[in-house]
C-alpha cells in the first residue's frame, strides 16, 4: 500500500468518524468538494498544507492521517 492509498483510507475514515460529508469537509478547510473527492480517490497527492488543514477540521494529528492503521480485528 502506497502511502497515497494510506491518506485515502484515513481521510475518508477519519470523514466518517467526525460525520462530515465531503462538501461539509470542503468548506470547513476551505478545499473544493470535487478536491476532496480526488484525493479519497487516490486521483491527486495533497501538498503537506492540505493535509495539516484537513487534520485540523478532523481533530487528528497529520501523522495519522498518513499512518498506516493497525488491524484490530480478531482472527
């Protein structure tokens, strides 16, 4: 897994968990929906600003949103 797909899962993730929609992420970080869109998408690599200013309306630190998640799950 690249580290673009990493910040695609946790973006998304992260989105999920805090109950934003993409537009609401968007406004909120003053990003385009349609950018958002893209990077969930694996279609753009956000610069070092996008992803601070993404971490900081989710309420992560940036590390996370480019860390690979552990599996928790029970096998």
């Amino acid at each position: 897994m690249t580290l673009r797909d990493i910040f695609a899962v946790n973006l998304r993730r992260y989105r999920y968990l805090q109950g934003f929609s993409q537009e609401e992420l968007a406004h909120r970080a003053g990003i385009d929906r349609t950018y958002i869109s893209a990077l969930e998408r694996r279609v753009y690599a956000a610069s070092i600003d996008v992803i601070e200013r993404l971490a900081n309306e989710l309420s992560v630190d940036p590390k996370e949103l480019l860390s690979r998640q552990k599996n928790t799950s029970k096998k």
